[in-house]
C-alpha cells in the first residue's frame, strides 16, 4: 500500500499516521518529523529548513522532493509506506507522481482527514510534547505562525485535494472525534473501493 495522509496542521495526521502505518504493516515516512530530526542534529538541512519553519512557511520543493526521493529508495519502503506530511504543493504532487510512475508503483489512496479551522488553532495552541522530563512547545505552534501555517495550507496544499479527487485517489473523513474513532473510519475508508 502506498499511501498519502493529508489534512491541515493539527489535523491529527501525525497521530493517525503511526497507528495507520503500524495497523498496515508499512513505514510512516514524515517531512516533518525528517526535517526536525536535522534541525535537531544540526546538519546543514536542517539549518536551512528551520528558517522556514520557524516562519510558518514551506521549505523550497526541490528540497523537499529530493530529501523525500531519497527515503523512497531505502530499502523499507519497497513495499509500500504511509507518506504524512508530502507531498504539499501541486509541484511536489508531480514530482511524485513522476517518480512514482517511472518505478511502476503508483499511488493506492489519498487519505484526507477534515478538521475544521476553529478545532485546530485550539488544538496547537494546547499541543505539548515532554522533552528531557519538560513539557515544551513546538516552536511553530505559536498562535503567530499557527495562522500562517494554515493560510499556507489553504493555497499551497488544499488544491491537493481536488488534484487527487480528479486522479480518482482521494478519500475523506472526518478528524473531529475521539484517536480510536477517526482510526476506525481511516482504515474504512481506506479498505473501501
Ligand atoms: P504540521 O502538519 O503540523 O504543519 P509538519 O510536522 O508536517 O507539521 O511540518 C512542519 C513544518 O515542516 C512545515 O510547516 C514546513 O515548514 C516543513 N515541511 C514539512 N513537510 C513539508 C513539505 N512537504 N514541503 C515543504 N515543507 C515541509
């Protein structure tokens, strides 16, 4: 199975992305937990894309593929993964598809999952994540660059949504509700024909 989640930020993607991942047998492979990893180790990815994720902004698509082309060809994903986070610009959706084609191995599902924009700036503005025993913010959950954020998602992502409905692909649920019950209906819907 080869799978894209995609939802505006504080959708719940990453949450369902690891149990979806786990429940089907596939790698979860996420932009944003990859670009953290380096901004965290101090590579020169990383010192390049925090600058834009501090600001709320999207890290430059020929980055992004490149880094995402790379992970594609480890040798964990040959069977399949649950992509969360990627692609997320029309340019990023092709540059997938290309590469994706050339190996023979399409897309199966694009899984959106609806949130709408009222839970979601609640939502960041409460996520905490414990590190070293202290609960802390992601910096870019600030309310400042929560709104930024979502006015990027809204241009730059949502025309995914309609990009994938066209190629047949996409499946929606709804994201507000209990982690068990938004499992239940990904994995419906992603079962479904
Ligand atoms: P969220 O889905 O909550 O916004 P992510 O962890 O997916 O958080 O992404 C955090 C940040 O990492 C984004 O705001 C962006 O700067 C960068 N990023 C992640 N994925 C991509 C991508 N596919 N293209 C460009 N930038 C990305």
């Amino acid at each position: 199975m080869r799978i894209v989640l995609l939802g505006p930020p504080g959708a719940g993607k990453g949450t369902q992305a690891t149990i979806l991942a786990d429940e089907l047998g596939v790698p979860q492979i996420s932009t944003g937990d990859i670009f953290r990893a380096n901004v965290g180790a101090g590579t020169e990815l990383g010192v390049l894309a925090k600058k834009y994720m501090d600001a709320g902004d999207l890290v430059p698509d020929e980055v992004t593929v490149a880094m995402v082309e790379d992970r594609l060809a480890q040798a964990d994903a040959a069977n399949g993964y649950l992509l969360d986070g990627f692609p997320r610009t029309v340019a990023q959706a092709e540059a997938l598809a290309t590469l994706l084609d050339k190996a023979g191995q399409p897309l199966n599902r694009v899984l959106e999952i609806r949130v709408p924009d009222e839970h979601i700036v609640e939502r960041l503005a409460a996520r905490v994540t414990i590190v070293d025993g202290v609960e802390t913010q992601r910096d870019d959950d600030k309310p400042e660059t929560v709104r930024r954020r979502l006015q990027v998602y809204a241009e730059q992502t949502a025309p995914l949504v309609d990009f994938y409905s066209r190629a047949g692909l996409l499946r929606s649920i709804d994201g507000v509700g209990e982690v068990t019950e938004v499992t239940e209906r990904a994995l419906t819907a992603l079962r479904s024909e």
